[in-house]
C-alpha cells in the first residue's frame, strides 16, 4: 500500500472514530440533560443541604461501622447502600454520605415521595403507575399499590409452592418490598458502630465478630458507663443532623470514635487506613483504568494506520499506566480487607479484563505488533465498564471470601 493510500486511510479511521465519538457524546449530553431537567428540584435540595452540612458529612464518612464482615468507614457503606437502593453509583448529584445520612435522620426531607429505588422491569413499572423512561420508584408508590401488593403475594406463593428458580421480575418485587421496609426503619440495621465484647470475641458464637448498634451495647455486655455514653453520642448525631448543627454532628462522631478505641483498641481503624480506604473510594482505580485501556487502544490503532512507532511506544506506555491503576486496586483491596486478591464476581471480572490487557500487550512486546494493544485494550475497557456501569449484580464491596461457585458462577 502506498504512502498516500495508508495517509487516507488512517485519516478515515480518524474521522470515524471522532464521528463515533462524537455522536456518543451527544447522546450521553441529550440523557444527562434530561435527567437533570426531570431531578432538578431534588438536585437543588440536595445542593443546599450540602451547603449546610458538608463538613459534618466529611467527619461523618470517616466513621468505622461493620458492613460484610469487615471494619469499615461510613462513606464505604453508603456507597454500596446507595447503589443497591438506585443502581447507580450517585444519586441527584449527591455525596453518598449525606444521601444515606438524609435517609437515616432527616424528618421533613420528605423522602416518601422522592425516586430511589430502581425498578427495571416494566411489568413492575405498570404496577407502581410509573412511565417507561423511569428508572425510580418512590416509596409512597410501592407502599400505596395494591396492584404491587398482590403480585408480591403470588411472588411468594409461587415461590414456596415451585422447587425452580424464581423469575428475574419476582426477584425485583423481593428486592424492592425489601428495600422500602430499609427506608422506613431509616436503615438503623446498618449502624453497627459497637465493637464485640472480649467476652464474645472469645466464645464460639457463630457471631462472635459481630458488631452492634448504638441502642444494644448495653445489653451485648458492654460497660454500663461507656454503653450509655456511645447511646447518647450516636442519638446527637440524629438531633444536630435535623437541627442542622454541624458542630454537634462533629463532636459526636469524635465521641464515638473515642468510645470505640476504649471498648476495642485493636478493632480500631488507624488514620491512615481511613484515608487509603476513601482515597480508593474516590479514584475508582478498575474504572479509571478501563480510559486509560481505551486510550491505548485508539492510539495503537493510529499508530498503525500512520505508520507512527511514537503512537506505539505511547500506547504501550498508557497500557502499563493503565494496568497499574488495576495493581494498585487489587492491593488497596487486599490490605483494606481479607488478605485475598479474588473474593467475588466483581473481582474476577476486573481480573480478566486487566489479564486480557496485559496477555494481548506481552505478545505485542514479543512480536513487535500493535494489534493486541487494540483488541486488549478494548476488551479490557468492555469488561471493566460493564462490571462498573452494567449492572447492581457486580457488588465491588471488599467482603469476607466465599466458595468459588457461590459467587462466579460464569466459572
């Protein structure tokens, strides 16, 4: 092929590709206008609860709670609690923090009637009134629809009569009574902020590691003195929450952190662990890696159409910049939590995107190639933006391990 051919060549695939680009940009600009349009009133509740209690919130993400097995800062938990809830990573433009926190305290918020809980089947849709393009129910809807009301009842009929697997729109109706029951106990089961008893840690109770809520220390064993005062901190950070008093919300949530040293010194979360764990929290390092897999890609592609080597060379090192983000998730992930890479589904799918990457970049290495550097760094992108974006089903929190089947079944 001649110089021109090649230059003509590597040109449309340019223009295709800014095309595609710039299409997908439209669209992903016409959605997230409409969105913003239809949530505007929330948005703008939400901005100005911000402004009220934002540096409450930042004390607040940095206090240690239990969540599947594991120590953890709130901001964690109210990541996965908001994802579950709405199936997406932010809600309303939002922090987590302060959404999970609205929910738990806020008594005039008017959270009733405001969309949270995703619905994606549109036979369950027609039963809560909602439109086709919604994505959220509210929780006056589902608690108000007797329509709803009586498939749960078959849902639970059919499933307690039928030794088969229930269908994905019953699961939802499951999930969702499950869900509007959390939101009217204002998620207080997720409070577990009392460390175990020596006393427990050292029994053979199966919930020997079990934390507490605020109200049950007393009667885990806890000191009298200390349960109390942990009792009295936790119910001031719900009094300054709805009176909107920052500094009474802070000093709680120092209390409590104090009162935990006391009761548990090595169950404690240090300084720096808190900060490692909401540093990983806001890098996102697998999704933030999976652009850098892209940008490789695209740029191994002009590079073999322009006959560049730089393009090359430039690719190869965005891969390893890439892969390296990955590394370091995986290595947050094993010193955050169980000492293990690969505990669930979410984990083993960001491991194949990465290995694909890497597999595809060694036989470029080896061969002087750049079309593993395109095929691996689209596929490591695929794969790592579909466990992100894709699906409730990919659960990224650190939990305790499980069997290998429990939990990835594609094996």
């Amino acid at each position: 092929m001649s110089t021109k051919n090649r230059l003509f060549g590597g040109l449309g695939i340019l223009a295709l590709t800014l095309l595609v680009v710039f299409v997908l940009a439209l669209m992903g600009r016409y959605e997230a206008t409409k969105r913003s349009s239809r949530e505007k009133e929330q948005r703008e509740r939400f901005a100005a609860l911000d402004k009220e209690l934002g540096d409450a919130v930042e004390k607040l993400k940095r206090m240690p709670v239990l969540y599947k097995e594991r120590s953890q800062p709130l901001d964690t938990l109210a990541r996965s609690i908001v994802r579950s809830l709405s199936g997406a990573r932010s809600l309303y433009g939002a922090d987590c923090t302060l959404l999970f926190c609205s929910i738990a305290f806020d008594d005039d918020f008017d959270w009733e009637h405001t969309p949270l809980f995703l619905v994606k089947h549109g036979r369950n849709k027609e039963l809560l009134g909602m439109e086709s393009v919604d994505k959220l129910a509210t929780r006056t809807q589902i608690e108000n629809s007797k329509a709803f009301q009586e498939e749960l009842n078959r849902a639970r009929q059919d499933a307690s009569s039928e030794s088969g697997s229930t269908p994905s729109v019953d699961q939802e109706l499951f999930r969702l009574n499950g869900e509007v029951h959390l939101a009217q106990t204002r998620l207080a089961d997720y409070f577990k902020i009392v460390p175990p008893t020596e006393e427990q840690r050292l029994s053979e109770r199966p919930d020997r590691n079990d934390w507490h809520l605020a109200d049950t220390a007393l009667s885990a064993g806890h000191d009298p003195t200390l349960a109390k005062k942990i009792k009295k901190a936790f119910r001031n950070i719900g009094k300054g929450w709805r009176a909107r008093d920052q500094e009474k919300i802070t000093s709680a949530v120092d209390e409590i952190t104090a009162i935990v040293a006391t009761m548990a010194p090595d169950l404690t979360l240090s300084e720096s662990a808190i900060e490692n764990e909401l540093t990983y929290n806001k890098l996102k390092p697998f999704s933030l890696s999976s652009w850098f897999f892209v940008a490789a890609a695209a740029l191994a592609v002009f590079g073999m159409a322009f006959r560049q080597k730089w393009l090359r060379y430039l690719a190869i090192v965005i891969s390893i910049v890439g892969l390296s983000f990955v590394a370091w998730g995986f290595y947050m992930r094993i010193v955050l939590g169980f000492a293990i890479a690969i505990t669930n589904l979410y984990e083993s799918m960001v491991a194949v995107g990465a290995l694909s990457v890497l597999m595809f970049l060694i036989v470029d290495l080896v061969r002087g190639t750049s079309w593993g550097m395109a095929f691996g760094g689209l596929a490591g992108f695929s794969v790592l933006q579909i466990v992100d974006l894709g699906s409730v089903k990919f659960d990224d929190g650190i939990s305790g391990p499980m069997a290998v089947l429990a939990n990835n079944i594609w094996i």
